[in-house]
C-alpha cells in the first residue's frame, strides 16, 4: 500500500471526502474513550470502525477487526467517510500511527491540513497495561512482564519470537515509547498548531475538560454537558492460556471437531449473540483479575526510561519529571 500525492489528487477530483483530524494513539492511554466521547457530537464523524490503521504501512498485520474488514486501498479507506455530512468534521482514530514510522509522511501527503492528536502515558504504566493487553489477545505468549521485556533484543535477532502470535513485531516495548522521536514525526510534516498532545493523567483526572479542549482544537461548538465514557480499562488478563486457546480455536472453527460444533451453533444462533457468549466462557473460565504490579518490576522500567521523560518534559516545556514520579528514579 503506497499513498502519494497523485493519489490526493484523484481522491479530491473525485470529491471523495478526506478526514479532517486524526487520534494517533497509544493503545491503553484513553483513545477509544476519546473517540467514542467524539463520535456522538453532531459536529463530528467518526466510521463505525475505530482503528483502520490504513497509513500505518509499517505496521501492518492481518487479523479480523472487531467491527469490520481493515481496509487495504485508498478507496477502501474513503469509503469509510462517505457518510460525513459536509458540516461535519471527519475523523478516525488509529493507536498504531504514534508507532509507525510512515504514518506522519502518509498522512500529511493526503491531508495537509490535518489535525493530530496524541495521548501520552507515563511508560512504566503503559508498557504494563499494553503487556497485559498483547498477552489477552495472543500477541505475546510470556506472562511475566520483566522476562517478556528482557527478550527484546533476542526477538530483535529472531530469536525467542514466539510462533503462535500473530504480531510480533509489537513485541517491540521500547520502540513504543520512543515518545520525543514520535512527535518530531509529525511536528516534520505538520505545523505545530495542527498537534495536540494529551497527556494521559489529565484525560483521567478531569475527562471532561480535557474532551473540551479537543472540540476547541477541532473548532466545533461545546455542549452544555459532556458524557464521560470510560473504555477498554486493563481489568482482565490470562489465567489459563491453554484454556483461552482452545476457546478460541472452538470459535474460529479450527480442527474438525470445533468446524462441526462451530457449524451447529452457528446455525442456531445470531453472529452477535455467539459472539457474546464466547466472551463470557472466555471471561469466567480464562480470565482472571489484574494482579497488582510489581513495584520492582516498575521502578526499573522508570529508571529505564527516565531519559525518554526528561527530553519528554524539555520537548514539551512541560515537568512530566515530577507529574509521573521521576523525580525520585536514580
């Protein structure tokens, strides 16, 4: 998938509607709260599909989306906002494109003037929640978070990269909070007016002011009342990985015996109401509370990090030294 400015072209003689901004992520730092909250102002379109990932080239993975089929060519993804009025700002929301090296290039070639908007987490926290978020849904296989770390560079070599994930090029964890770098991606192609960066812990401490101050960046009308929504917080994570796997692969229909049960219970019941209760299996049989994060483990992440937070806070002109509590890290 290559996007040029040929293709911009094409896209605007045809008057196929381009979007307007963008949520370039993290995963777990409050970007599915913030589109859903978006998406039902009346000044705003969003596409049902919450995460296309269409710019994120470098990125990319195949595996079926929760809400539809990810789109693989320019038409594709412009389709997806055929339904914004013309009153409306359009938007979508893709986590990856913070990550992705080509995202930034990608998007400035077919909307200039967009609007970004990037969440920030403090990385410690982050790399836990997403741990715990890769290891639920397959992409990483080691549960302890500081083993699953400790195996980057050998996975960097090939080595240890776990053969059943579907993705392991996430596995990656400090790529992902290389967050001076990321933002200079988009502050090279975009002015810095057109860059909103959000930081995490105000999202959580005052939700409402913060989505206010996203309707001013995208210059819509504020509503009287605000309602918060709070989405995908990291409260599950895997008991039983055999058990989870199984469950899955009856779902999917994978090995004869699941393709015949699969095909009974699907001539019985609803997409919808299967899926539900796979859910619920999973959740009561598979699934276990969060346990409490191991302090050790996470004042090393910050003394790793420390570095990354400091030119964070120079970068942004803001104390995110003190704010996250690095302040107190050798």
């Amino acid at each position: 998938m290559t996007v040029s400015s040929e293709r911009r072209e094409t896209a605007l003689a045809l008057d196929r509607r381009v979007p307007d901004f963008f949520i370039v992520g993290h995963h777990k730092c409050g970007t599915t709260a913030l589109y859903e909250m978006l998406r039902g102002h009346e000044q705003i379109y969003m596409p049902e599909l919450k995460e296309p990932r269409f710019f994120a080239s470098d990125l990319r993975y195949r595996t079926p989306s929760r809400t539809g089929r990810v789109p693989e060519t320019l038409d594709e993804y412009l389709s997806l906002f055929e339904g914004a009025r013309p009153d409306q700002r359009a938007g979508e929301a893709s986590p990856l494109y913070l990550w992705s090296h080509t995202a930034a290039g990608l998007i400035a070639e077919v909307q200039p003037a967009a609007r970004i908007i990037a969440i920030l987490r403090e990385p410690a926290s982050f790399l836990r929640s997403l741990h715990i978020h890769w290891v639920l849904h397959h992409i990483e296989p080691e549960r302890d978070l500081r083993k699953a770390i400790s195996l980057e560079d050998d996975r960097r070599q090939g080595r240890h990269v776990p053969r059943d994930s579907y993705w392991p090029q996430a596995l990656m964890y400090s790529d992902q909070v290389r967050y001076v770098e990321q933002l200079r991606r988009y502050h090279d192609v975009f002015g810095a007016e057109q860059v909103l960066v959000l930081i995490y812990d105000d999202f959580r401490r005052d939700n409402e002011a913060t989505v206010r101050r996203v309707l001013r960046f995208l210059e819509v009308d504020e509503p009287s009342q605000i309602e918060v929504i709070e989405a995908n917080p990291t409260t599950r994570s895997i008991r039983a990985r055999r058990l989870d796997a199984m469950a899955r692969a009856l779902y999917a229909g994978r090995g004869p015996v699941s393709a015949t049960a699969k095909a009974g219970v699907k001539a019985l019941l609803p997409r919808r109401v299967r899926r539900d209760a796979f859910q619920r299996v999973r959740r009561r049989v598979a699934w276990g509370k969060v346990q409490a994060p191991d302090e050790q483990v996470m004042i090393e992440l910050r003394g790793r990090f420390k570095g990354e937070v400091v030119a964070l806070s120079e970068y942004l002109d803001r104390d995110l030294v003190s704010l996250w509590g690095y302040d107190s890290v050798d």
